[in-house]
C-alpha cells in the first residue's frame, strides 16, 4: 500500500483549517493554487471578495467560450472536421455525421477517443460490430480501421491522444472498481451484422498520419476478420454508467471525476449527483489558479449547475494564468443551498500544455464570456 509521511502545513492569519469547508466569515471566499492539477502541493487563501470579480479584460490571455452547435457542417469523413483546440499531445474536434462513412477511417497518429453528444447508430471496425447510442464514450485503439453507419444523426466530440493512448486513471485506496468496474466496458463483437458487411464491393480506408491523409483502396471490405482473441479493442462506456465518487462534507476536486488518462492529458466526466449536504462544506466549485494545466469543458446535456448561460454544445476554454470559480449565481446559489442535486452531463478536457485555437473556432466565440463572472449591476447594457 502506498504511503506518506505526515505533514505540518504552515498557516498564517484567519483561515478554515479544513479546506473547502467552514470559511472564516469576514473572508468567504476561498482560492487554491495548486501544482500538477490537483495531485501537487497546494496553497488555500481566504478573501474578502470572490477572486473573480474583475472589471474588464485586456490581452489574448482570458476565459473564452465557443458555440459549436453554430460551426458548419463537416462532410462524411472525420478528417474533415476541423482542429478546434490542439497542442503536441492532443486533437481537438467536433464532427457531424448524417449519413454512412463511404470509406473507413484509420488513425495513425494516436487513439481516438469519440463522445456521442447527438444521434446513434452503427460502429464497424476491425474488432467487429458495436451499437452506439447518446452519451457513449468509444476508445479507439491507434491504427484502429473503423466506419460508423448513423440510424439518426449523429455529433461526435473527437480527441485524439496525439502519439499516446488512452489508459484508466489508477483508483488507489477506492480500489478499481470505483466509478465504473472495468467489466462495464463493452467491446465489438463478431456477430451476424459484422460477416454480413464482408462483401466484395470496394472500399478505400482514409489514414491520417502527420495530419495528412493518405488513401489505400482493396476491391472488398477489410473487415474481414472472422475473429479475434486478445487484451487490445476498441472499448465503449456510457456516461449513465459512471458512478461518482461523492462526499457529504467535502467538496471533491475534478481530478476524482477522472475517466481516461493519457500521457500529457486527462478527461473527466461530470455526472448527476448529490450536492455536499453538510452546513461547512462548500457546495460549488471551489476557485482555482490554472498554474500547470488548461481546462476544456464541454457541456453535453442538463442544467451547468457553476456556470450562467451555458447551453449543450458549448465549450469553454480557461488557459493556464488566471483564476477561475463558480459564476455569482452559482455561487450564490450553493451558499444558500438552493439545490440538493446536480444535473449537469460534461466532458472535461485538462493539458498539461498550453493549448492553441484553430481558426475555425474564431466564428463561434461567445464574446461576452470574460464579463460574465461581473455582478448583474456592473454589466454593461445588453
């Protein structure tokens, strides 16, 4: 079993000795600078104001917001959907599919990792056939060949793990079946529907290595495998799935929201569940320095119980530089404990490097976004 040594941290002033609980009255707000996310030594400061009550912006250094629902549609390649967030570790897409991929993907610059935010259908890959529906999460092994065949249409959020491969957070002292057993992983499988596409009709795979794709045509389908045995597949999980881990008395860092891990990124899945119900605890997110990572959310469905004026299919965007926290609604909400239960479905992306923005995104900004931490009477006029 791992183990530490027990620490003395230094205080100074008034504070709360437990963090995210119990605040000193005349300083109710509190901030955590941390390093490595939330795994390294951290720092809680207790303010007489919300750390998020700037007045205006200057600088390309700011939180930003981007509808994606208003980007065009993309065709029926996943290539084709633009990069809207990336770095040397990762690729950032949405894609729109309505109709039956005409040729089979390949990835070779990393795994694929696909979130059904919309629509359904079905998935043919070298490992068999796979039902997805809303709310799925698909894994996608590097050089993976794969083609989905939508019943409705479908809009997938892409990340790539450029390089890497995706992997399960370790789950320490809760043990690996927390948050979801790994025997809730679903894989393909060599059924009717799989040998009934092994025709000989012609296909073309489409394979992106370096960002640039490259075509391989065969005059029949290369999915035909007719088995397979192994501990390498393509994985799927649905967000209903997850249960999260929770505490009464204690607000729980994103970090224990962790689904997959790779080697410069992690992704989190923020679920419905109950709210801290302990009269200390602090019942929002609490508000951090971003000092080593940049954090990407995507909203995928419900009711975003820290943020104002956010609707499914919005992103947002907080580099690293600047704290961030619930919005004032939000926060005054949990002070008050308006609510006992989260509704919220999100995708949190976190890199450990900056991450830089395609053009594609420029289009789509919700302008207004950095202003929307300042109190209603300070706004400026609609």
């Amino acid at each position: 079993m791992s183990r530490r040594w027990i620490q003395h941290p230094h205080r100074e002033g008034t504070i709360s000795r437990q963090a995210h609980a119990d605040f000193p009255e005349q300083a109710p707000y509190e901030r955590e600078a941390g390093r490595s996310g939330f795994f390294g030594p951290t720092a809680h400061f207790h303010h007489r104001r919300p750390p998020t009550s700037w007045t205006r912006w200057e600088g390309e250094l700011r939180p930003r917001a981007y509808d994606l629902t208003a980007l065009p549609a993309s065709d029926q390649s996943p290539w084709s959907a633009p990069t809207l967030l990336h770095n040397a570790a990762v690729q950032y897409r949405i894609w729109r599919l309505d109709a039956p991929m005409p040729a089979l993907a390949r990835n070779a610059d990393g795994d694929e990792l696909l979130f059904v935010h919309a629509g359904g259908g079905a998935m043919y890959c070298d490992y068999g056939h796979l039902e997805l529906e809303q709310g799925d999460y698909v894994v996608i092994p590097r050089g993976t060949m794969w083609r989905l065949e939508p019943v409705s249409p479908m809009t997938l959020l892409m990340i790539e793990a450029t390089n890497d491969s995706y992997q399960l957070p370790e789950k320490g002292l809760v043990g690996p079946q927390a948050i979801f057993d790994p025997a809730m992983l679903d894989v393909p499988a060599i059924d009717e529907a799989f040998l009934a596409q092994q025709t000989d009709e012609p296909w073309t795979v489409e394979i992106k290595r370096l960002g640039r794709v490259s075509r391989v045509h065969y005059d029949y389908s290369p999915l035909d495998a007719i088995g397979w045995h192994g501990d390498l597949a393509v994985a799927r999980i649905n967000w209903r799935h997850i249960r999260p881990l929770m505490s009464h008395r204690y607000h729980l860092p994103p970090s224990a929201h962790t689904t997959f891990v790779a080697g410069r990124f992690v992704i989190c899945t923020f679920v419905p569940r109950p709210i801290e119900s302990d009269p200390g605890a602090l019942k929002v997110p609490f508000f951090h320095n971003n000092d080593d990572f940049d954090e990407v959310i995507f909203y995928h469905a419900g009711d975003f119980f820290s943020r104002d004026n956010i609707e499914p299919g919005t992103i947002t965007w907080h580099p690293s530089g600047f704290t961030h926290g619930p919005h004032p609604k939000a926060l005054a909400a949990g002070q008050a404990s308006a609510k006992t239960f989260t509704e919220e479905v999100a995708v949190m992306l976190d890199t450990r490097d900056p991450l830089q923005a395609g053009p594609a995104l420029d289009a789509v900004e919700l302008k207004a976004y950095a202003d929307s931490w300042r109190v209603a009477d300070e706004r400026p006029p609609a």
